[in-house]
C-alpha cells in the first residue's frame, strides 16, 4: 500500500513538473 501511494505520488509530481514546464515554454512563446 506505501509503495503504491509513494509511486503515485512520485508520478503526480512529474505530472506537475511537466505542466510547468509546457507552461513556460507558452508563455515564453507568447
């Protein structure tokens, strides 16, 4: 069960970093 939750969390987080990253490729774009 731990190991399932780190590992979601753990994905959760690239997911957030990804997000950013797109975003600020956007706005450097704009």
């Amino acid at each position: 069960m731990q190991i399932n939750k780190n590992l979601k969390l753990g994905f959760t987080l690239v997911e957030i970093m990804i997000v950013v990253a797109i975003i600020g490729l956007l706005a450097a774009i704009a």
